[in-house]
C-alpha cells in the first residue's frame, strides 16, 4: 500500500526534507543538477502545497508541488525560463494573487518505476486545488511528460516561446509550457482522468485499487490539507 497525502509546506518541514533528497536522487540519475524548482526556499512559503506518496514505513517514494502566485516569490517557471520571454509573466499574472500557480517538482522513485504513480500524484494536485481556490494552473513540461498533462487537461501555451517550447535546462533538453484554463471544470481532460480527479474532490479521504503497468497498487488517499476550507465541494462537479 502506498498513501499519498496533501498539507501545506510550511507545515511539515520533515516531509519537505524527505521530498527534497528523494527528487535530488532521481534527478541525479539522470544528470540533471540545474532544476530551478529543486532547492529548498520552497519549504518555508506558505504559499507552497505539497503531495508526497509514502510507504507504509513512511519512506517517501515520490512527490509534487502547488505554488501559487503570490506577489513575494516567483514561480518556479518564472525562475527558469522567465528572462526568455517577458510574455510569460503577462501570462501568468493575468489572474489575481492567489487564483493561479504552477505545478511543478513531480518525481517518483525508480523503485516504484510502473506503478502508475505519476498519474495518481498529478491527479491529486488537481484534485486539491479546489481546497486552495485556484482558478487556472500552469505547468512547465519536459518532452516525456506532455502525454500525461494533456491527459489531466493541461493545454499547451502557444502564445510564449517558440510555440510555447523553451530549452531548459540546457541545449539538449525541451520543455514546453501548458495551462488548464478552468481548474473547476477540468472539461480539457480525458473523460476518465476528469472523473477521477472529481471523485478525489468529493470523497478525498479514501483507498482504492489503482490499476498501473505492472498490476493493481493500493492507495489511501488523504488528501484533506488541514487549517483551510475546501472552495468548492458541489455535487453540481460531477455533471
């Protein structure tokens, strides 16, 4: 069984820690040490929202993050890629403080390499956004996980870039930045990731059989984040 669970970053520094070394680790293996998204300022915002998927003996197995827009920090984005193109900021500034972020930071160990655990951590993050009061969300992808934002409803971004396309982090890596335009709706994505990411809203205290490459994995979710009210938790969601 693995739990993946949701809290804000400022209130749980031991999670920030054990996400941080194990999004260090994969990143080293595959050389790439120049993430702007990987240091340790995040931990200390409180506008920064954290999933973590732990094993039963609390080891931390794989992660992502929510930043959102502040007026204090910068989003990861911003920091990467932001002197590119003055586009951008325009972009993601277009919504109120508050209303849109970033998700960023996704990571998995090798260990759990098939289980499907990128698409159940990202489905979370959308699933909590109703609980913070997004209104949009932004990501910044690399070639190999375009697939799956786009099944989550993550839209490419055409109008900054090259077709929305950047290098970064060096001269042989892509990335391209996307947005969910409507965070309540989720009406971009695949019929079935939509109604998953739904459930998750309405019901986020619960377990379930997950179906990855390599078989069925037992998840509990908990993704109730303590200290704030869910923004929308209507039953009109899943019409």
């Amino acid at each position: 069984m693995l739990k993946i669970r949701a809290f804000r970053a400022v209130d749980d520094e031991v999670a920030c820690l054990g996400f941080m070394e194990g999004h260090a680790r994969v990143l080293a293996d595959y050389g790439i040490t120049s993430i702007s998204s990987n240091n340790s300022e995040w931990k200390d915002s409180a506008s920064v929202y954290v999933i973590v998927a732990e094993k039963e003996d609390g080891t931390i197995v794989g992660g992502g993050r929510l930043h959102l827009t502040d007026g204090i920090d910068l989003l990861p984005v911003e920091k990467a890629i932001g002197d590119q193109d003055v586009r951008l900021k325009d972009i993601l500034y277009s919504y109120p403080l508050g209303e849109t972020g970033e998700l960023c930071g996704l990571w998995n160990a090798r260990q759990i390499a098939g289980s499907g655990l990128s698409i159940l951590l990202v489905r979370s993050l959308i699933a909590i956004t109703s609980q913070i009061g997004l209104r949009s969300l932004f990501t910044f992808c690399s070639e190999y996980t375009i697939e799956l934002g786009r099944r989550v409803g993550f839209q490419l971004e055409s109008g900054v870039g090259d077709n929305g396309a950047f290098i970064y982090p060096g001269i042989n890596y892509l990335g391209r930045v996307f947005r969910i335009p409507d965070i309540y709706t989720i009406e971009t994505a695949t019929e079935y990731d939509r109604a998953r990411i739904l459930e998750l809203r309405m019901r986020p205290d619960q377990t379930c059989l997950e179906q990855g490459s390599k078989g069925e994995v037992q998840i509990y979710y908990d993704l109730l984040i303590s200290g704030i009210v869910e923004v929308n938790k209507s039953d009109a969601l899943l019409n």
